[in-house]
C-alpha cells in the first residue's frame, strides 16, 4: 500500500497530466472534496475534475513539496499563466488506507 505522501505525488501528478479520470483515481469511493462547494463521492469529484483543464487554460499549477502535518498531508499551490495567473491556496489530504478520503482547499484570495 502506499503511504500518504506517495498517494498525494500520485495525485499532484495526474493533476499537472489534465487527465480528469487521473485525477480522480486516487479518491475513496466515498471521499469529499471541499472547495467553494462540497462534492461527495468520486463520482462528484470526478465530474469536478472534468473542469479543471478548460478552467485552467493554458496556465499551470506550481505545487510546493507536499508536508506531513500530523495525519494530514499539505501541499501549497499557485497558478501560473493562464486565466487564473497568481490565484493560489493549500490543500489539505486525509489519507486512509491508500486512498484520499478529504481534501480541503483553502483559496488565498478568489478562485480560478
């Protein structure tokens, strides 16, 4: 099984690939994503991520090291280029058993 930080690298990864499918493969059939609205289940956040490359346009996301903090994994994020040049935030990943059962995301101003 992988441990915590490897699941988030996996998932940072498949982020920066635009695959939507990728990104939602390493989230509990039951996860949550919390962002400006709560999506429960991956199939909610999997039609989450669908958006995310048109939203993201031509810019991409600069991910700091992923950070354990006590059960959770943190990882810092900015965008560049792209219609949401300079937006930024921190996740926040529970992992249980190999998989992502919450991310939390804390936006530092408006979203992308």
């Amino acid at each position: 099984m992988r441990d915590r930080l490897a699941v988030v690298r996996d998932h940072l990864a498949a982020v920066h690939s635009g695959d939507p499918e990728a990104m939602a493969a390493d989230y509990a059939e039951d996860a949550v994503l919390v962002r400006d609205v709560t999506y429960h289940g991956r199939d909610a956040i999997a039609d989450y991520f669908t958006t995310v490359p048109e939203r993201l346009g031509d810019g991409r996301v600069k991910f700091a090291e992923p950070r354990m903090e006590g059960a959770l994994v943190t990882v810092a994020w900015t965008l560049v280029g792209g219609p949401g040049d300079g937006t930024s935030g921190i996740d926040c990943f529970e992992v249980v058993d190999g998989m992502i059962v919450c991310q939390t995301v804390t936006l530092d101003g408006g979203d992308f």
